[in-house]
C-alpha cells in the first residue's frame, strides 16, 4: 500500500477545521485520542476478559479513567499514545502505546490491545502490531522495541512471534493473579536483522 496516511479514505471531518492525523495499516488506523473516546476506553478497563492480559488490577474509577485519557492526550517526551480504529468503518476498537521511550540507545516499549469483542480474532490485533512497529522503526527512528506478556496469554506470544519478536528473557513468578503466580515473557523486535539474540 503506497498511502500510508489518511488521505485515501478518510471521510469529511465532522469539523471542517480540523482534519486528524493517522497511521493507516492494512486493516487499522492508529490515531491520537479524542474526549469522545472516554466511554469505550472505560468500559474496556472494568472488562475481566481484557484486563487480565494486562497489569491492571482493580476496577477503574471513570473519573481515573478521564485523568489517564487526558494525560495521554498531552505530547510527551518519552511515550506516545494511539487509539486503534477499524479501517473499514472507523469504529474505535482498542488503545496501544509506545512508551519509555529511548531516544539515545533507540529503544522502547510497547502495549495494546483490543477492547471491542466483535473485533477479537479478526486480525485486527495483528494489524495494530505490524502498524505500530512499523511506524516505530520508520518515522520515529527507533531499533528495537519490546513487550511483556504474561506466559498464559499464548495467543499474544504466537501473533509477536509472526511478526519477528524473539524471546529475551523471562521474569519468572513475577505477577500474582487469580491464585497463582506467572511468568512474564520479554519478547522483542530489532529493525535490523543482524542485531537479533542468536
């Protein structure tokens, strides 16, 4: 796809003075967050089904989650924040981030996921990857970019690992949930293929 960026698809903005920058994959756009997005964003976070991929814990209070939405929406100099929207139909579907940025050695971190359920295995999340590691390594100049995931979340470990993410290390009991204590998987992505683990 030649036209990475909005212009090929991208409807009328509902304000004509403003016009949204995105990240166009082949099925996901990746977007700055909005004020209208707060609905979804908390819904998604009080959800047992999507937090128990990530590290949080406890329900989110709305007004927590207003705060949170409005920090990501503030530039900052070592993260950046993106809400993930179908192509299609420009339904806003999940949130990713890129984070701990460094800006010296080249480095980062990164999450997302998916929140809406009638996007789940659909290949969304896959797209969102390939988009976001793309956008790292060719705008923001980056060289390697990593992830933690839980050992449970076995879907997660086999979509990274089709997108060229290695194992690099493992934190063994290091996250208490649901009875037990699991393993976090470090799994990461270098631009260029000579500097991966042999």
């Amino acid at each position: 796809m030649s036209d990475r960026t909005e212009r090929a698809f991208a409807p009328e903005p509902r304000e004509p003075s403003r016009r949204r920058f995105m990240i166009a994959g082949e099925h996901v756009i990746l977007r700055a967050f909005e004020r209208d997005d707060i609905e979804r964003c908390y819904r998604w976070m009080n959800d047992p089904n999507i937090v128990r991929t990530l590290k949080s814990r406890y329900p989110i209070a709305f007004q927590n989650e207003i705060d949170w939405l409005e920090r990501a929406m503030r530039v900052s100099d070592d993260e950046r924040h993106f809400a993930i929207e179908r192509r299609d139909d420009r339904t806003h579907i999940g949130n990713a981030s890129i984070h701990d940025i460094d800006w010296v050695s080249r480095t980062a971190a990164f999450g997302l996921f998916i929140g809406e359920p009638s996007a789940w295995n659909r290949g969304f999340g896959s797209d969102a990857i390939a988009t976001l590691v793309r956008f790292a390594f060719e705008e923001m100049n980056l060289r390697k970019l990593h992830i933690n995931v839980f050992d449970y979340n076995d879907r997660a470990k086999h979509v990274l690992e089709t997108h060229g993410f290695v194992q690099e290390g493992r934190l063994q009991k290091e996250f208490y949930r649901e009875g037990a204590f699991h393993d976090i998987v470090i799994l990461s992505v270098f631009r260029h293929a000579e500097e991966k683990p042999q």
